[in-house]
C-alpha cells in the first residue's frame, strides 16, 4: 500500500480539479462525481497516512489544508449556483 500512496493521492487531486472544472463549465451534476471519487482516494490515502501521523506529518497537514480549500469550494458552488 505504502508504495502507491503517491499514485492515489494525485489521482485523487487531478479528479477533483476535473470536477470542479466540469462544474464550472457544465454545472453541479457533472463536476459532482469525479469530485467525489477524487475524494473518496484522496481519503483512503488520507487515512492511512492519519495512522501513522509521525511517519507523515508534514503531508498530514499539507491535505487537512487542501481538503479543506476543496470542500469550501464545493460548498460555496452550491451556494451560489442556486
């Protein structure tokens, strides 16, 4: 697993960039589910490295920080879209 943590973790991102993209440009319905299956590895990838906080601190807070810019925007798209 350890070995393709990288892999999963920038799958995950350029997933999400490719849904809120889609969102912008086609609306919410088609930017929501690569957002939510770049999510979904982000976290796997997200929790495995939360079990061993000492071994990955630096990028533990690194993802906090960016999963949570990600999910504000999604919030905020669904806000404003209305």
């Amino acid at each position: 697993m350890k070995k393709y943590l990288r892999e999963l973790e920038v799958s995950g991102l350029i997933l999400v960039i490719i849904g809120i993209v889609f969102s912008w440009i086609w609306g919410a319905n088609f930017g929501m589910w690569p957002c939510l299956v770049g999510l979904l590895l982000w976290l796997i990838t997200f929790l495995y490295k939360a079990f061993r906080w000492k071994e990955y601190e630096r990028e533990n807070r690194q993802n906090i920080l960016i999963l949570l810019i990600a999910i504000f925007i999604l919030l905020a798209q669904m806000i404003f879209r209305r």
